[in-house]
C-alpha cells in the first residue's frame, strides 16, 4: 500500500478549508494543515484548481518500510507504519 503526507500553506481561509474538506477523508488528519493518506490521487487533481500563486501544498510519498513516531501528543510513543 502506498502511504503520503499532504502538507499545504494556503493564505485563503475558505481554499484552505475546501482542501482541507477534500483530503479529510482521504486519510488522517494528523494536524491543521498535515494529513497522512493512503489514496490521494483522485484528490490531487481537485487540490490544484484551488491554489493560487504564492499558496503552497506538498505530497510526500512514504518508503513502504517508512515509519513516524509521534511525539507530543495523544498518540506520543506509538509508531505508525506508513
């Protein structure tokens, strides 16, 4: 299975939130503007009508062997193999 992380900065509330409500159910959503997905392809394409010039979005594929550890949170101490 493949495995992203989705980041974005987006300067517009309302584009930042229809990105946000694109990728929400695609994966999780780990912080305000970080997602780690499984399948983010068919949202790809919808994400990049939405930004502008200085808006920036990253997608980051994980190695299959690739792990995040989390710390500072609910989740501190769990590892996820991504």
């Amino acid at each position: 299975m493949k495995r992203y992380v989705a980041c974005y900065d987006i300067s517009s509330n309302p584009r930042r939130t229809k990105v946000m409500k694109r990728l929400r159910n695609r994966g999780f959503h780990a912080q305000f503007s970080f997602f780690e997905l499984e399948d983010p392809d068919s949202s790809v394409k919808q994400i990049r009508e939405l930004l502008e010039d200085l808006d920036r979005f990253a997608l980051v594929r994980l190695s299959p062997k690739g792990k995040i550890k989390r710390i500072g949170s609910i989740f501190e101490g769990t590892e996820w193999v991504l």
